[in-house]
C-alpha cells in the first residue's frame, strides 16, 4: 500500500513519521503526477486557506478531488479536515478553495487561538476500549453531519469531532503529534 501525505504545508512530516513506524513508506505529494504513486491521501493540520491556495497553484485540487471520486481514501486532519467539508462556516475567507467532497459542515478555529489549544481523551469505539488521546491545535469542529456520514468521536458536550463517510475520513484534532497509531492504522484499513 502507497500512502501519501500532502506535503505543501502543514504537519505533514509528522504524518510521515507515524507511517514510518507503521511500516510504510510514505509519499510526499506536491504536484499531480504524485498522486500515480499512491493509494491513499492524508491531508495534514496547518493553515487551510494557505494550502487550498496551494493545492490551486500546484494543480492538485481537482485531480485530488477526481481521485477521492473514483474511491481513493482520503483523510483530512483539522485543516485537512476543513479542506475535505462540503461546508466552511465561521472564518472562510472568500473565494477559499476546498475539495468539497465530504458531506459535513466544517467550522473553523471552533474553539479560539492558539492559546486555547487543549488535549483530551475521546472514547472511539471503531478504536477500541481505550481512550484515543487527541491534541486539538485551533481546531476546528463539525457543526453538522450529512447522509452518509458516521460520527466517530465527540466531546463530552456532543461537539462532533471525527467521522467517516465511506472512504473519507476527517479528524479535527492531531492524531500525528501522540504515540497513539489507531486513527493511522484505521485510514490504513479503510
């Protein structure tokens, strides 16, 4: 199995760490001719509306988009996440271009700046009993879950905070910045 990993900004070498220990051999993917070489996508955490400039200037948007279509899994970590909603509220800037493939309504920086980041434990069944320990960076939540979408984790007070819609998979927090390989090992399988 090729995954790859986003790399045009972002945590992406993190990602790629956590592949590494899992015994894959990640790709970084920069332009379209990249996408070739893999199997599946992860898009990272960073800043949303600079990497879906980038995935304009690179030429990636629509071929990423055509590949997630014909089945490729995609997953998208807090910016990666925002990226992949049908839906942006709250603090999109106009014109910000998106992929608009899963059916979830995104809102960014849910929970203030970067002052306000926190941890905590999630319970995720499709994990397992143990708690998934997930670092949450300005991150953004899901207001809102369409047809087709399951919700995998919320806060203790309901806020949607990871689903799954086929082979589409978004986390707003950063599962690459624990120890804990569930959620990479969950994409992996998908």
């Amino acid at each position: 199995m090729n995954v790859g990993v986003l790399a045009l900004q972002g945590a992406f070498r993190e990602h790629e760490q956590v592949l590494r220990d899992l015994g894959h051999d990640p790709i970084q993917v920069r332009l379209p001719q990249h996408l070739h070489a893999i199997d599946r996508l992860i898009m990272p955490g960073g800043e949303s509306t600079t990497i879906g400039k980038l995935l304009i200037t690179s030429g990636l948007l629509e071929p990423i988009k055509q590949r997630a279509r014909d089945g490729m899994p995609v997953w998208g970590t807090c910016a990666g996440m925002i990226l992949l909603a049908k839906e942006i509220t709250e603090g999109r800037p106009e014109g910000q271009p998106a992929l608009a493939l899963m059916n979830i309504t995104a809102r960014r920086n849910a929970f203030g700046r970067q002052l306000d980041s926190f941890e905590v434990d999630l319970r995720v069944p499709q994990l397992g009993a143990d708690p998934f320990h997930a670092v949450f960076i300005r991150a953004p939540v899901i207001d809102r879950v369409g047809d087709g979408v399951q919700t995998l984790a919320t806060l203790p007070d309901g806020t949607i905070v990871a689903a799954q819609q086929g082979r589409l998979l978004a986390t707003a927090f950063h599962p690459e910045l624990t120890h804990d390989t569930r959620f990479h090992q969950l994409f992996a399988e998908l």
